[in-house]
C-alpha cells in the first residue's frame, strides 16, 4: 500500500478544499438598490441573507372577494433563491412567535422555533409557504428554485436580457427563436404609455401585453421579478402573452400584482409552463388561461390569485 508524504496530503486537501468551494449548493440573487423590502421578516439560507420582497395582497377585512377598493391591502413576503441539495433555512419574525404553520402540509416540514426565529431544512428545489400565528394573508413564500441550466449570452442577438437592476417597459414583442430572459436580480416595471392605443383581440378591446410572444421556438425565463403595480386594472393588459406559438418555455420567473390575467395562452401548441410563480390581488388577475391550444403542460408552479389560477377555454 503507497504511502502518502504530508506533502502529498496537503495537496489533496487543498484540491478537496477547492472543489467544495466551486460546488455551492444555494445561489442568491441580491436585491436592486430602491426596492422597499419587507420588514417582517428575515430569511437566511446556508447562513447567507436572502432579499425578502413585499407584494400586495388583498386585505383581511372586508371578504377579499367582496373587495373593489384598491386602496385596501396588505401585503405578503416572497424570498427566492437556488439550490441543488439539502438546504437549511432561517427565518426571523419581527412579531412574537405564537404558531407556525408550513405549507403544503403533505411536504412534512416541521420547523424548529426558538424565540422569535423559525428553522426548517428543504431537501429538493420546491415552494413553501410560511404562516405565523395563523396568518394566511400576510404570510412568507419561500420559493427554492432549481439551479439554472443554459442561461442565455447577453450578447446573442437572439435574446433581450434583463440585467441585475431595475428595469421600466411598456411593451416588448419577440418572435421565432428569440429569448426574453430576465435574470436574478432584475426588477422589471411594466409602465404604461399615456399616449399609446388599445387595439382589437379577439373581439375585445384591449392595450397590447408587456410581453407578446408569436412565432416558433420562443421563451421567457429566468429567476427574476417582473411586477405590473404600476397598471391601471382599467387598462386591459395582459402580463405576458403567448399567441399563434409553436414550441414556447416559460420557466423560473416571478410575477407581481398583474393588472389583469398574468400568462394568457392562446391558440398555441407545445408549450411548457414551468416554475412560474404568481402573486396577484386584483380581480381578473387570473394565472394561466390556456385557450383553443393544445400540449399544453404547467408544472412546479405556485400560483396565488384572486381569480382563476389555470383554467382551460375555448376562446
């Protein structure tokens, strides 16, 4: 049996070391400077501080359902990151601690609570969500993405990239080949123009998407945030548009407050809906609506509306 000299040894350890290094297992996305994050919580994933954004979500009084008040609201936290192992999580209260509930039930996560500080360990990419002292509405989502795969060169003209940082838009449309990727740590605003026009769709009125994508072989992706607070629910906007497609993926993205439904499908064929999270508190401001199309798979979602979250028509 070869002996190793401790100049052997020390080689091997710092390869081992080195490598291990390379291999973190979670990837956070820090938050663009003049994003007002939440402050009920803090988040902490292997030890390192998560963003927690904020989004509005309707209020505990009167029935959500029966609210048509825009000025009533409260608001839930969402931290987002991503791993490809078993990651442990920290999450700080503000408030004192009475209950904690994690959500879905059927994952059997049971947290560990000490003072006013949650622990809980994800073992594989999912979503949770997080109640304290019974709170449904103004809860914690934490979505565990998996780690990407193929991001796209910013310089391939083939596809618009959203950089780290905040971004405004008031209409972006991409066609065969191209790619919409917006990457973590980009906020995107979708503004509207007051001089633009509304234009006829399917017998309906409406001001044209953010995003509209036609043609073979398109995508939206990413592991950033587009937000549509800014919308008027007046203005007929869709977040995101796929018609007359062919071969679509729209994966990894966050959606927050649509002013209408957020990811419309319609009259398309091969499409793959994946990872998506959705965050809206207005009315119509459905999930996905798959209409007149075909092959049409939505998975490893989490999607939180007022209205539809995926619904299946014909029009």
């Amino acid at each position: 049996m070869k002996k190793f000299s401790v100049f052997e040894f020390g080689v091997v350890l710092i390869v081992l070391l080195l490598v291990t290094s390379c291999t973190k297992h979670v990837k956070i996305y820090p938050a663009p400077d003049g994003i007002d994050l939440s402050k009920d919580y803090q988040v902490k994933v292997e030890g390192e501080v998560v963003p927690v954004y904020k989004t509005k979500v309707p209020p505990k009084d009167p029935i959500p359902r029966l609210n048509h008040d825009r000025s009533l609201f409260g608001y839930a936290s969402l931290a987002s990151f991503d791993m490809n192992s078993e990651a442990s999580v920290t999450v700080e209260y503000t408030g004192e601690i009475n209950s904690v509930k994690i959500l879905p039930s059927s994952f059997g996560i049971v947290p560990n609570i000490e003072g006013n500080k949650i622990s809980f360990s994800i073992d594989e990419p999912k979503h949770v969500t997080i109640e304290v002292n019974g709170d449904w509405q103004e809860s914690l989502h934490i979505f565990a993405n998996p780690m990407e795969e193929n991001i796209p060169d910013p310089d391939d003209p083939n596809v618009v990239y959203f950089g780290p940082g905040i971004h405004e838009i008031v209409h972006l449309h991409v066609g065969d080949e191209q790619t919409v990727y917006i990457a973590g740590g980009a906020y995107v605003r979708c503004i509207s123009d007051p001089d633009e026009k509304q234009v006829m769709s399917s017998n309906q009125q409406r001001y044209l998407p953010t995003f509209s994508l036609t043609g073979k072989n398109v995508s939206f992706r990413g592991r950033g945030i587009v937000e549509q607070e800014s919308i008027p629910r007046a203005i007929r906007r869709y977040t995101l548009l796929a018609e007359e497609c062919d071969n679509v993926t729209i994966e990894g993205v966050t959606f927050l407050d649509p002013s209408r439904w957020t990811i419309p499908i319609k009259r398309s064929k091969n499409v793959h809906v994946d990872n998506i999270k959705i965050i809206g508190w207005r009315g119509n401001a459905d999930g996905v609506d798959i209409s007149s199309s075909e092959d049409v798979l939505v998975e490893n979602c989490f999607l939180r509306t007022l209205d539809d979250l995926i619904v299946v028509k014909t029009r």
